[in-house]
C-alpha cells in the first residue's frame, strides 16, 4: 500500500522555528548574504530552465504544423462541428 504524503506551507511556528536555525547557523551578519547567493541561484535557475526550454521549442520546427494540424483535424474547441 502506498502512502500519499501531503506537503503544505509552513504555518507560524514552522517559519519561526527555520528563522532560528538559519539564525544559529549562519550568524545576523551573514545572513543577508546568504539570501542574496539564494537569490541568484533561484534566478540562474530559472534562466536556464527558459535556456533549455527554448531550445526544445526551436529544436523541433515541425512542432507548430503538427499542432495546427491536429486542432484542424479535430475541430477548433471554441467553434462547434457542424
């Protein structure tokens, strides 16, 4: 039998308590830092995914044809066959 864990955000207490372990562990001084490099790899992150993201898109230029073929053959959704 499986087991279905369920993730949720952190209520008060939680947030409070991770405050104080990022507090004891990095030190006041660091932890701007700390959140800037945190920043930037969130942002490099999420540029990369655009990177590879793009390059999917542009690696298959049959793409756009075979989608408008399959809402063609299929009928468009907000016109109804006759």
């Amino acid at each position: 039998m499986e087991r279905l864990i369920l993730l949720s955000m952190p209520g008060g207490t939680e947030l409070l308590l991770l405050m104080l372990v990022v507090l004891i562990l990095f030190g006041a001084r660091r932890i701007p830092e700390v959140a800037q490099n945190l920043g930037k790899g969130i942002r490099e992150f999420k540029k990369s995914m655009k990177e590879v993201q793009s390059e999917i898109d542009s690696a298959d230029p049959q793409k756009d044809k075979i989608e408008k073929s399959k809402q063609d053959s299929i009928g468009r959704p907000d016109k109804p066959n006759e």
